[in-house]
C-alpha cells in the first residue's frame, strides 16, 4: 500500500466539500469513509481536530476533545456493523483504534477494485515546509488539489461558519472579529502563495492542480471534468444536482462595515500577490479590494496610447486573435501592447531584446546597438545609451504587438537574480532621490539615505510589483510570458557570456558580451562582512560606489518575504536559491 493518489488540501471555506462529492460519485475513485484524516496536521501547532495529536487510541481516552471524537468513532463502527457494511466498519476501527504512524496512514487506503484513492483534508494548507516535507515522504506520487477562494470572502465564510453555529444568530463584537481575523490559524488558511510555494516546492508543479471557488461556481462540469483529467480517470458525469451542490454553506449575515475594511487592509499584499500568478480571477478579486479602499478612484484601466492610428490597432489585435482564443484570453492585455513599444527590434535580422530597469539593461542595449552598429551614434547623443534609446531608437525601429508575438522573430530576453537585483533597485532611489517620497512618506522617514533594506521590503509589500510601480523594483515577468503569448530565450546576466554564445550558436548571430562594459554599476565592498539589514543606507559612501555583498542584506526572514514577493521571477527564470543564498 503506497498511500493516496491524490490529496485535496484546502482552502477551507473554498469548495472542498464538493470536491469531495464529486471524487466519492466517480466509478474509479475510492474515498475513505471520514472525509478529513488531519494526519498531517496532528502538531498542537495546528488548530485542528485530530485524533492523531495522541498517536495511541488508548491515550485519548484521557483528553476531552480526543475522547468525544473516539466516541463518535465507536458509534460510526456499531452504525456500520449494524448496516452489515463490512468493510466501512473494518475502515473505521483501523482509523479509530489503531496506534498513527506513516504506515498506519498509507494503509488507509487498500488496494480495492477501483483505480485510485484519495483524501481531503483542507487545514493542511496552514502545514509549514517540514510537515509538507513529511506529506512528500509518506506519499511522493500523490497528486495535490487546491482550491482558491477570494481571500477575503474566505475569511467572511470561516466567521459566518465558526460564530453563527449551534443556534448563535448574532455575531460577537467587531473587536473580537478582528481579533479572529488576526489569529495566527486564521492568516495561515489565507496565506495562499505560502502554501503554493511550499507544496509545488515539495512536489512539483505537475503534481499540482489549482483551480478556484469562482469556476466552481460559473462552470462546475467543466472544473469537474478538468479534475477528473487531472487525476487519470474516466470522463464521468456526476447528477446535475451534485455538481451544483453548495455543501456545507455558512449562515448568511451582514459583514460589519469595520470588519470589511480590515480585512481588506489584511489581505490586499496577498491579492497582489495572486493577481501576478491567476490574472483570471484573481484581478477582479483586487480590483474589489481596491475599489474599496478607494471607491471614488479611478477603475485603473490604461487607455490606448496615441502613437498608433485606430486602424493598425484593430490590425494587430485581429492579427493575434487567433492565439488570444487558445489562451482563453478574451481582449489582449494593455500592459503587453505597452511592452512592445519598449522591446528593441532589429527588423532586418528578425531578433528582438528585451530587459528590465536594474536587470542588466544598460549592456544589454550596448551590446544591441553594437550587433546594429549604432552605439557610437548612441555614445555621440549621450553617454547614458538610454537617452538615445527612448530618443530615438524606438521611433526608427519600432516594434508592435505582431512583431512581439510573431513565431518568426527571434526573442531572447536578459533578466537578473531577483534577490541581487532588489538591492541595485534600492541603491538606484538611494543615489539619484528621484521620486522616492512615495517611500518616505511610507517608511515616516525624511531622508531617502535613512532607508534601511528592512524598511524598503516593507514598503514593498505594501504596493502592487507587476503595474504601477517604479521599473526599478518591478517584476521581471512580463504578461505576455505569463500568460503564454510568447516565451523569450532567456539570458541571465549572472552568466551572460555562456548564454549569449549559445543565442549565437543556435541562430548564427553575431553578439559580442565583451565588447561592451557598464561603468555605472556597483562595486562590491570586500571589507563589509557583517548583516547590512537593518543598515540606514547613509552610512555607505556618498555615490554608494561599493556596498556589501548583497546576500549580507539578507536574513532568513527577508529571504522569505523577497522570495514570496519575486516568486513569478524566481520560479520562472529558475532562480530558487536555498537558504543561505549561494554565490552565483
């Protein structure tokens, strides 16, 4: 007995009663009796009822709460023998009687007739690494489920559930909600990308099948059978009244105006971060929390810009239809038509570049207009290439949305280690002091060069890193490769030769990486070794000309928020680094 096939996780409040439903109707799957095991969550760290906190049956018997759930076990055994239901009764006296261990739990689920087993247990979403760890190594070929509910309705359902049950028709008071909302469980169940980092980590994102309460809702055959899919069974048709389901449902009240507020407040960080990986349907879950906070701004939509005329925009948008529908896209995004605009593109060779600020843009374009022989008309505009690049490269070679999207174009893009690159976005606010009030305003502080790395993540927490915010710090990611339009050659510049020469080799180009040099980039400070974290930045040089290694601005907490803040870079361009950060 190798343990489950699959494991539904979570979240809570989220749909996976109907998940559960819809597992226990197909011909080919087999369910336990008892929905919810809670093995791996048996740590008193985790508020969970089970009765594996007390691995020996006998031992529960002396504890209130595993004594009131053993008794409810014995009952369910005498039901089960009563209804000559052999094989439920012999399931449960196993689960309920017998001493928990990773075997006990792997034999949970017996070789029957049916192709596959599985459970569902949805606090295992709050697991930390080591408990995820221990899922990997009692079941490695499990595949997981997730479903994702707008966090903040979540938490709405999970007040509704826990305080109006048992008869209760009011709510406690707004100060004692927030509290519940602040409970350490409780930010767990909705710390979504926590646990997707740490359950893909663990298992790889193959094994990993996310989906969301929203389809559920609008469209459950189709979520039925991409599960169904997912997990190598049959197509199977559940009754229409089973799909359409709502198990479980909370009682319904009205949300204190207080209490609204507050969890927006909380979980805005954490819809960004979700709208960066799940445009569809996270954004629309910003855009409420956004709304809110905000309710007389702006929708924040982009308007079209002026530089193309009417008729070559409905051009290009019908030009890339096609591959819009395969995407399930119904309009193209505004950020990727901006995009274009900025990618360089040698039409003559068919290849274009793109980058990002503080990503090693300065001798990528060098290199660039050195493969175009334009650099020395670049350095005769200024010796800044960027000023001749927004001058006039773009105007003279511009690029649109077809020749972005076009399989004939060769595109390879240059990006940078999101945990060095985050540094040189801080050094570059800290050394010019353009447009940094937003910062100080934030951090209450009157001077940029007071800023310490610690206070900058915070304030990066605080702001939305795919749009609207400085280029310096922005994701590397742009929506035209997350959501599958293209996919660039990438080139990182911790290893630009090696990589560049492989551009060259596979397409015969001509890139020279060491023909060009950046002298504007920073040098290390080899005399620095302690933690520069919590450093005020006025204590470096004036033109912050050498600074620490970057990994001394790390400690482990500020590598966790940064990975959990960068991860679409991280994960994409395979820059997941252990702790402690290595020398790359």
């Amino acid at each position: 007995m190798s343990g489950p096939d699959f494991i539904g996780i979570g979240a809570q409040k989220a749909g996976t009663g109907w998940l559960a439903q819809i597992c226990r109707d197909h011909p080919d799957i087999w369910m336990p009796p008892v929905k919810e095991l809670h093995y791996f969550d048996r740590s008193r760290r985790y508020p969970s009822p089970s009765i594996a906190t007390h691995a020996s049956p006998l031992s529960r018997f002396f504890y209130p709460n595993p004594r009131q759930r053993m008794q409810g076990g014995l009952k369910r055994i005498r039901t089960a023998l009563a209804k000559g239901n052999a094989a439920d009764a012999r399931w449960l006296s196993r689960y309920f009687l017998q001493t928990c261990s990773d075997d006990w739990y792997r034999q949970l689920f017996p070789d029957t007739p049916k192709s596959i087993s599985g459970e569902i247990t949805p606090s295992y979403m709050m697991l930390d690494a080591v408990d995820v760890a221990q899922v990997y190594t009692a079941a490695p070929k499990s595949k997981i489920i997730i479903i994702l509910r707008d966090p903040v309705a979540r938490a709405w359902s999970q007040i509704r559930f826990t305080f109006l049950r048992g008869g209760n028709t009011s709510l406690p008071t707004t100060d004692t909600l927030i509290r519940f909302i602040d409970s350490a469980p409780q930010k767990l169940r909705g710390s979504y990308t926590r646990s997707l980092m740490l359950w893909e980590g663990a298992f790889g994102t193959e094994q990993v099948f996310v989906t969301f309460t929203d389809m559920l809702e609008s469209q459950p055959a189709e979520v039925c059978n991409s599960v169904y899919r997912f997990l190598g069974v049959s197509p199977h048709r559940p009754a229409l009244d089973l799909l359409e389901q709502h198990v479980s449902p909370s009682p319904n009240a009205d949300m204190p105006t207080a209490v609204r507020d507050h969890l927006y407040s909380v979980y805005t960080p954490e819809l960004q971060r979700l709208a960066e990986r799940f445009p569809t349907p996270c954004e629309a879950w910003l855009s409420k929390a956004r709304n809110r906070a905000h309710p007389s701004s702006d929708s924040g939509v982009v308007r079209r810009g002026t530089t193309a005329g009417a008729s070559q925009w409905k051009k290009e948008r019908q030009t890339i239809q096609s591959r819009l529908v395969l995407t399930g896209l119904k309009k193209l995004p505004n950020a990727t038509v901006r995009r274009a605009s900025r990618v360089l593109f040698d039409r003559e060779r068919r290849v274009l570049m793109d980058f990002s600020a503080k990503g090693g843009c300065t001798i990528a374009t060098k290199m660039f207009f050195t493969h175009m022989d334009l650099l020395d008309r670049a350095l005769a505009h200024s010796p800044w290439v960027h000023d001749f690049r927004r001058a006039h490269f773009y105007e003279e070679h511009p690029c649109t949305v077809t020749d972005l999207l076009s399989r004939r174009n060769q595109l390879f893009k240059v990006v940078r280690n999101p945990y060095d690159r985050v540094i040189s976005g801080l050094r570059q606010k800290v050394r010019t002091r353009k447009n940094v009030d937003r910062i100080t305003d934030f951090l209450d502080i009157d001077d940029i060069r007071d800023i310490t790395f610690r206070g900058f993540v915070d304030f990066l927490e605080s702001i939305n890193l795919r749009h609207h915010c400085d280029s310096h710090y922005r994701i590397q990611v742009q929506d035209y490769e997350r959501l599958g339009l293209r996919t660039p050659r990438v080139c990182k510049i911790e290893t630009f030769k090696q990589d560049i020469d492989k551009l060259n080799e596979a397409h015969g180009y001509a890139f020279d990486p060491l023909s060009v040099t950046s002298n504007h980039h920073v040098s290390r400070d080899n005399t620095w070794h302690d933690l520069a974290s919590d450093t005020a930045w006025s204590v470096f040089d004036d033109d912050l000309h050498q600074l620490p290694d970057y990994r001394l601005f790390y400690d482990r907490d500020l590598y966790e928020r940064v990975k959990r803040l960068y991860w679409c870079d991280i994960d994409r361009y395979h820059y997941d680094f252990p702790w402690p950060i290595p020398l790359v």
